[in-house]
C-alpha cells in the first residue's frame, strides 16, 4: 500500500513538473515574442518620429523662404552660380 501511494505521489510529481515545464516554455516564447513586438513597434516609432521632424524642418524652412521679398529672390549668390570654366574651383571659398 505504501508503494502505491509513493509510486502514486512519484507519478503527480512528474506530471506536476512536466505541466509546469510546459507551462514555462510557452510563457518564454511568449515574452520572445512580445519582445519582437516591442522591438518592431520601438522602430516604427521611431520612424514617426524622425518623418514628423522632417515634417517641421521643411515647414519651417518653406516658412523662412515665404518671408523673403520679391527683390531677396531674384538674387542669387554668385556661389551658387557654375562657370564652366572654374569647375574644380573650390566654390566654399567664396
């Protein structure tokens, strides 16, 4: 009878430990997962971020460009213009 009970209580335990092994392995990939999520949405995140802020530069640069007159338009600095033939001229040094 004694045998029984410890073969009894033998056999609940490996199942006990088994369930839970189980139950471990699932829950790790589980966090594997919800890990590459994050990841995944951290990037994409990040991504919004960096578009927005482009977003506001070129806003803020057209408006810049918006407040000049119609004279500061049509000048044109003379590094911005190329002569063919100063083309290795180092235009930096204007």
């Amino acid at each position: 009878m004694l045998t029984k009970i410890i073969l009894a209580a033998l056999v609940a335990s490996l199942t006990f430990g088994g369930s839970q092994a189980l139950k471990l392995a699932g829950e790790k990939e589980l966090r594997v997962a919800a890990d590459a999520r994050n990841a995944a949405l951290a990037l994409l995140l990040a991504g919004c971020r960096a578009r927005a802020d482009n977003l506001t530069e070129d806003k803020d640069s057209d408006d810049e460009v918006d407040t000049l007159t119609d004279d500061e338009l049509r000048v044109v600095p003379s590094h911005w213009l190329r002569d063919a033939r100063t083309r290795d001229r180092d235009h930096a040094t204007d």
